[in-house]
C-alpha cells in the first residue's frame, strides 16, 4: 500500500524547514535566516500517530524572472502535483504578504486539499493575531512554533483527516508485484518491454524518457505479475526542468507497492555512487532485492569477467548481500529467461514463514556453536525466538537484557537463520526484546 504525501509550501523564510526537520525526527534540511537557502525539493518519512507518510520540504516559491527563482517556483509546482495533502506555512509575525496571497492562488488551482499553519506564533498573545488569516480562504488557521515545537498536534491531527482512503490491497495476494528502479538510461524501459515481448513502454537512449510509473500485467507459467516500471533517478541538482516532471517520489511509491524490487546496474557504464543510492531506497524499505547488471551483451566475452564483476558488486553493495545478480541483455534477450525465476523465488523468500519450534531449534544450535558473549560482566541469555511478521521475514529474540545483543552477534544469528532456511533475494530483520 503507498503511503500518503504531505508537501510543505510557502514563500521563502516562513520556516518550512524547520517544521520538516521536527515531523521527521532529525536535520535534514538546512535551516538559515537567508531566504531561498532550500532550492529543491527534500523527501523524507514522517509518522503521527499510527499513520506514516511522505513530506516533501520544497524551496520557498518567489516570484520573478531570474533562473533560481523560476526552478525553485518549478520543484515548488511539482511537490503540490504529487502531494495528496498541502500545508501552506505562512509567517504570524509578518502577518499577510503579497507573496502570501500569491502562493495562495497558486493553491486554489491545485484542487488539493491545503491545511494553513502560522508558524512563528511562539507565545499565547501572538495567538490573537492570526485570525486575519482567515482571509486566505482556506478555512481555520493553526498557530505552531517550529522553534518550540508548539502546536504540530493540532496540525497533524487535520493533516491526517484529508488523507485519502488508499486501497488496502491493489491486487490479489497470489500475484507478485515487481518494479525496476536505477539510473536514468540503464535500460528499465527495454528491460520490461524484453520481458513482455512487446514495445509496452518508450525506450530511448536518452536519459529521462520515462517520466511516470507504469504498470503492465504479465502471466507466465501460471504465475500472474504486475510489472511497475518508473522513471530514472537523479541526482538533486539535475532535475529543475519543469518539463520533465521528474520526481524521486514516483519511484519511492513504486517500491512501496512492490513485493521485489529489481536495482538495475550499467555493465557499460560500471558501478556509480548513485547506484547505491538508488538500491538503498529498496533496502530500507524492506523489500526483496535481485540486482540486474543489464548491457551485458557489451562486455568482452571472458571466463573471469562476471565473476570479477560480481566481486565489485558484492564489494559496493554490501548492505545487500542477501540479493541475488542476475546478468543479462535487455537488448539482445541473452539470459533474460533467467530472471523471472529469481523474482518468485525472491518473493516467496519475502513472505516465508518458518515454524517456532524449528526457528527455535535453529536459534539453540547456534548458541552452542557460538555461546553468547558478555558485556561488562554481564552475559547474553538467550530463552527463545518467533518470527512474527512477513514482507520482510521479522524475528523477535527475547533475551534477559536487549542491551548485551551486540551487533555481530544479531549477524551472526542472521547468518545461522540464512544457512537454515534460505531467504535468498530478501532482507531479514532481527529485534532482541526483554522477556516478560
């Protein structure tokens, strides 16, 4: 299920970024008195309450005709597309500026529903003066303080109300859902349209054709799939072009609806810092990776040369060691077949459950293996272990004290769970708790 989006708009120097920098829990955006210090957009994950969702921090929306202020009114513009709720901040001190009523027309046509938040109201007294803001038309106003922290309940509990009812499930349990995340210009595009056999989708040479996520139904061998492909990923300072309308966020809700999520690699153009990047989203996420070295048809054809590429990949990308590399030619079809097969096995790794008395069975063996260590002259007991959720695989291992479960010693239960049971293609995660 994708999460809900909240974008923060408003004219430069409200305090946008620091109210995004209190729901997210830590400094992500750089906070400055000069207006126009946040230029792009910034995503991150927020929660109030039970609710998660995304918010975007957009640069402050100025009018004129100089270059900056035109990307920053573009990347403003494509965070209100994207958004499903806005919060329009405006500045209690300065009370309604021009600027104020021109973002606010901008907002009427969006058609979103916009929640106004007067920051900077620090003091009860300060709370008299904000019902001119009534005249913004977009009903009650809720006086914060980004700096005190005051009055983001209030907010969020009318943030939330707008949500919109999002589908518990798009499609039914049996079917697998996969998405093709990467770089721009990796061969997503011919990638999915060499699985289905088809031109479905635009595949060009140049960077950035695919603009928007699009899904394709695909049944093969019995096993229906839903195929997410979404638009390249750059880095921030590379998508200002309002034509484009590129966003990070397209892919972010695609892996959300994902069950495996296939990170593509350049064998031409080799391993680049922004492929980590890219393959960490998933991570997080929690879903099941498989990484796809695509243009393999480009490489020189010798013994030692996956293997020596498959060390490289397996050097960068560490944090996914659990992911199967499945080298192929989206152009010439060489080892496609091979793909398929490693998605369902992936998926089926990411919801596999294995039963307690044979996870605990597990769990004692490697104690006697490796007994636990202790800490300042206290030792790591172990009583037992269940899984208790899926999509990833989650164990809870309750312990006489949390504390003692050191970091190599959780990897190394992992380790033991993965020689036991498999989960190739999925992260898995492991929480010590007290036992009660």
């Amino acid at each position: 299920m994708r999460k809900s989006v909240v974008a923060i708009v408003g004219r430069p120097n409200v305090g946008k970024s620091t109210i995004f920098n209190r729901l997210v829990g830590e400094r992500i955006s750089i906070v400055e008195d000069t207006p126009g210090v946040t230029r792009d957009r910034i995503y991150s994950q927020a929660e109030w309450l039970t609710t998660n969702f995304n918010i975007i921090d957009t640069g402050g929306i100025e009018l004129g005709d100089e270059p900056l202020l035109v990307q920053m009114r573009a990347q403003a513009q494509i965070a209100i597309d994207e958004a499903d709720v806005i919060v329009f901040m405006v500045n209690g001190r300065d009370g309604i500026t021009g600027a104020d009523e021109e973002v606010a027309k901008l907002l009427f046509k969006s058609n979103k529903p916009v929640v106004l938040a007067v920051n900077k109201v620090d003091n009860p007294e300060m709370r008299e003066n904000i019902y001119e803001f009534y005249s913004l038309g977009f009903g009650e106003p809720f006086p914060i303080s980004g700096t005190h922290g005051l009055g983001l309940g209030d907010l969020l509990d009318e943030v939330v109300n707008h949500f919109p009812e999002l589908d518990q499930q798009e499609v039914d349990d049996e079917t697998i859902r996969f998405s093709l995340i990467g770089r721009p210009n990796v061969g997503k595009s011919s990638l999915v349209n060499s699985i289905l056999g088809q031109d479905r989708v635009i595949a060009s040479d140049i960077p950035g054709t695919t603009r928007d996520a699009i899904d394709t139904p695909l049944k093969r061998d019995d096993q229906d799939f839903v195929i997410i492909d979404t638009a390249g990923m750059r880095k921030r300072g590379k998508v200002y072009e309002s034509t484009e309308r590129y966003s990070i966020m397209r892919a972010l809700k695609a892996i959300e609806r994902s069950d495996v999520v296939l990170t593509l690699i350049d064998a031409e153009t080799g391993i680049q810092e922004q492929d980590k990047k890219i393959a960490g989203y998933a991570h997080e996420a929690g879903k099941a990776v498989i990484i796809v070295v695509n243009k393999w048809d480009t490489m020189k054809i010798e013994e030692k040369t996956m293997k020596e590429f498959e060390d490289k990949v397996r050097d960068q990308f560490r944090f996914l060691d659990y992911a199967p590399i499945v080298f192929l030619s989206a152009k010439t079809k060489k080892r496609i077949q091979t793909l398929l097969p490693k998605v369902v096995e992936a998926s089926e790794n990411h919801a596999r459950r294995v039963q307690t008395n044979v996870l605990n069975e597990v769990i004692m063996d490697a104690l006697a293996m490796n007994p636990t260590p202790s800490i300042k002259g206290q030792k790591l007991k172990i009583f037992y272990a269940a899984q208790v959720s899926v999509k990833p695989p989650t164990f809870v291992v309750f312990v006489n004290e949390p504390e003692l479960m050191h970091f190599t010693y959780e990897r190394f239960l992992e380790n033991r769970i993965r020689e036991a049971f498999g989960f190739e293609g999925t992260p898995i995660k492991i929480y010590a708790r007290r036992r009660t």
